[in-house]
C-alpha cells in the first residue's frame, strides 16, 4: 500500500510539473519570453534558459522574442548604476534590464547609485528626442533626456519612435557584446538595449535604499 501511494504521489507531481511547465512555454510562445536575470537558468554549458526550460542565448544567433515587463511599465524601474563612460553614468533596471544613460554632469540622477523611476509615457508615444552619446560595436548610440538610449546604424537622427510591431509583441533581442560584466542584447526592430547583470547578486536585494523619482 505504501509502494502504490508514493507511486501515485510521485505520478501526480509529475503531471503537475510537466503542466506547469507546458503552459510556461505556451505563455512565452504567445507573450514572448521574460527578461530577467532572477527568470534565466545556466546549463552546465553555460547556455541561458528561461524559466519554461527553452534556449535563451540562440547558438545560431536568431533572436528571442522578449515581452514587455509590465510590472516596471506601471509602476516603475528599480535602477542600479553599473558604470560611467563617455561622459554618462549607466543604470540597468535590476527587473527587466531596462537600461537608462544621464549626463554626469548635468543630470541629477547621476549623483544616485540606485533609484527608482517611472516610464516617461509621452516619449513612448510622440517619439524620444536623442542626441548622440558615442558610437561602438559598429553603431550609433542614442540617448534622450529622459535616460531612454538606443543602439541604431543610422546617424544623425534627433526624434526615435518605438515601432508598432515592438510595442504590440515585445522585442526580438540577440546578443550584442559582454562588457562591465553584463551581457547585453540589443532589439534588431528598435534597437533598444537590454542587460543581463553578473552572478554576483550586486542587483538584488540592494543594501542602500532605492531612492524615488519620477521622470520629467
């Protein structure tokens, strides 16, 4: 009796995980998948895999379709500076890898190691007004005053809009470069960027308060 009730036992989780995971996936395959590095596993080859157990970090380079965090659209990122460079200080959001870029020294958000932040909505719909920051990995990088940056080819641009396909469906991201300790990806309809943090936990559970602002 006891065989047969720890075989039904271990049946039944079974089914519970092979369920829960089949609707992980089916969810990533209609939203796209989470990004976030408390969401990613790490095979013993060192490939990523989300939470529903599917590849990450393509081998063959396609893209991965990504949604929209919208805990961090409604209420807000959680920032943690993670470098400065070419007169910029960089923060990643610590939940979705948003990442924002502020003049060292003219913004105020420069001063702050950690903060958090609304999304700056009028930007998202009438078009972010950018200047130039630098240029690497073979592209232009943009900033607008709000801390939104974007990775394109072209030059010379001063207002970048969010696709429609991007903003009914997600970001179709790949891999870009690994710098600062962060993997970062970039979306080949927007070029928005994202960062995946190191493993050493620096974006978790932060040991200085997060201050509060909101975007103006």
């Amino acid at each position: 009796m006891k065989s047969a009730a720890a075989l039904f036992a271990h049946m039944t989780t079974a089914v519970a995980v092979t369920s829960r995971l089949s609707m992980r996936r089916l969810t990533c395959r209609v939203f796209g998948h989470r990004f976030a590095d408390h969401n990613l596993t790490e095979t013993p080859g060192k490939e990523k895999l989300c939470s529903c157990g599917e590849s990450f970090l393509r081998a063959d380079g396609a893209a991965t379709r990504v949604r929209h965090n919208l805990a961090c659209f409604m209420g807000g990122h959680s920032y943690t500076k993670i470098s400065e460079r070419a007169g910029y200080c960089e923060y990643v959001c610590s939940d979705c890898g948003h990442p924002l870029m502020f003049e060292r020294e003219t913004s105020s958000y420069a001063r702050l190691e950690r903060f958090r932040k609304s999304v700056r909505h009028r930007c998202g719909w009438f078009g972010h007004i950018v200047h130039e920051v630098t240029e690497r990995s073979g592209l232009t990088e943009y900033a607008c005053h709000c801390g939104h940056s974007f990775l394109l080819q072209a030059k010379g641009l001063t207002r970048v809009r969010h696709p429609l396909l991007c903003v009914m469906t997600g970001h179709r991201i790949r891999l870009l470069a690994r710098r600062n300790e962060q993997l970062e990806f970039r979306c080949r309809d927007c070029g928005h960027p994202f960062c995946l943090g190191d493993k050493t936990g620096q974006f978790q559970s932060p040991s200085t308060p997060l201050s509060r602002k909101r975007l103006m």
